[in-house]
C-alpha cells in the first residue's frame, strides 16, 4: 500500500532584518527542521508596526538577507512584505501567502517568546491560527505571555509533529540553540568600530563595510533624525 503523501510545510519568520546575522539563520535552520517543513520563507518586515523603524532601508536589508542566504535553498527570502504600502501586518501576510498556497499545506509562522507576549498588540491576533500554525521559539528569561493570550492559544497546543499534518490551527514550542545574537547589539558594535566577524555571515560584513552602513556617522545622523521626528 501506498503511503499517503503529507503536504510539505510552509514555515515563515518574519522581522526587520537591520541586518540579517548568524542567530537569525541558526535558528530558522533548527525550527525548520523540528517542524519537519520543507522550506523556511525569511520575511523582511517593510514598517513594522510594533518597533522602532529600520536604520538600513528595505533594499539593503533584502540584498543583505540574499547575500546571507547564498548557496543553499532551504532557507528562502521572501520580499513581499517589502513590497506591500503601509504598515506591514502579519494576517495580512499569512492571509496572502494562504491563497497562494491553497488550503491543504500546512504553513506555520515561528514567532519568538518575546513576540507572543505582545501578540495581543497585533492586528487581528486571534485570526492568525484560522490561516496558519503557530510555533514558538521558547528561551529563558522572556516576559510572561498576558493571561488572556495564554487563555485563548492554550486550546490549541499541540506536540509539534501535529503541525506538518494540518494545514493551520495549533500552537506549540520549540526549544532551539540559545545564541546571544541581536541586530541591535551587531548595530552598536559597528557604530563604535568594533569588528562583528563571526555574528554575520562574511559576505554581509563585505556589504555592511562597502556602504559604511551603521558606522559611527551614519548612526549619529539616524538618531539626530528620530529625535526631531519625536
């Protein structure tokens, strides 16, 4: 008898990418796999909604996330976000990617802890698992998710080999490799002159020094502009 086929799993991470790094690339690696997907979308957030806005502008964050992901197919760049006026919104995003995709293919956005404890900030939160999965990168000391948000997911945990199986509707946690990377702290080294070889793939860091992207002046200019636009 022939196996029946399981429809191969969408993951999506989104965030700003300001820049893309080592952390960032580890962890869609290792969530990818745990969710037995075959594939991992990176999506370029164009104006988040819920942060600070972007230092280097959407197309040097898309060229950084190409050159970063350069020779291998697992893990894939998707600009639409980028492409999309406005604040850039989640169910929006998934609501798109599920027509694209059709009804039967399990897609799943991977969030981080940090992520789900203001996930009742986002626009139309509680629609998110009628289009997709949830699954959420757990690490140590993160706030606590809102009481009401843990009410309202609790339903729909599930062990997250039910995830390539369904194509939306349940929650569960992955544990992955801790990395202490953050863009903020890649953008503060380069902004004092410090070298951030090993946090960023090679090709990147090439880029970042080509364009003096996030240097000691461009950051002096960028923080003098968010202080007049306050």
């Amino acid at each position: 008898m022939t196996k029946p086929q399981t429809p191969n799993a969408l993951a999506l991470f989104g965030g700003t990418f300001d820049p893309i790094h080592t952390g960032h690339l580890r962890v869609c690696l290792e969530a990818g796999e745990a969710l037995q997907a075959s594939q991992v979308n990176l999506l370029p957030c164009a104006i988040p909604a819920h942060r600070d806005q972007p230092i280097a502008s959407a197309d040097q964050r898309l060229a950084m996330l190409n050159l970063a992901l350069a020779g291998q197919s697992y893990l894939v760049a998707d600009r639409r976000e980028l492409e999309r006026p406005g604040p850039t919104y989640t169910i929006d995003t998934l609501q798109e990617i599920r027509a694209e995709v059709g009804a039967d293919r399990p897609v799943i956005l991977i969030i981080g802890a940090d992520q789900l404890a203001q996930l009742d900030r986002w626009k139309s939160w509680q629609r998110l698992l009628d289009v997709a999965h949830i699954a959420i990168l757990t690490r140590p000391n993160c706030a606590d998710t809102p009481l009401h948000v843990d009410a309202f997911l609790k339903p729909h945990r599930a062990k997250r080999q039910e995830l390539a199986r369904h194509p939306a509707g349940f929650v569960t946690a992955i544990a992955v490799t801790a990395l202490a990377i953050s863009s903020s702290d890649i953008r503060r080294r380069l902004s004092h002159n410090q070298s951030v070889r090993y946090l960023v793939p090679d090709a990147v860091i090439d880029y970042l020094q080509s364009r003096g992207l996030y240097s000691p002046s461009k950051s002096e200019l960028f923080s003098e502009a968010q202080r007049l636009l306050r």
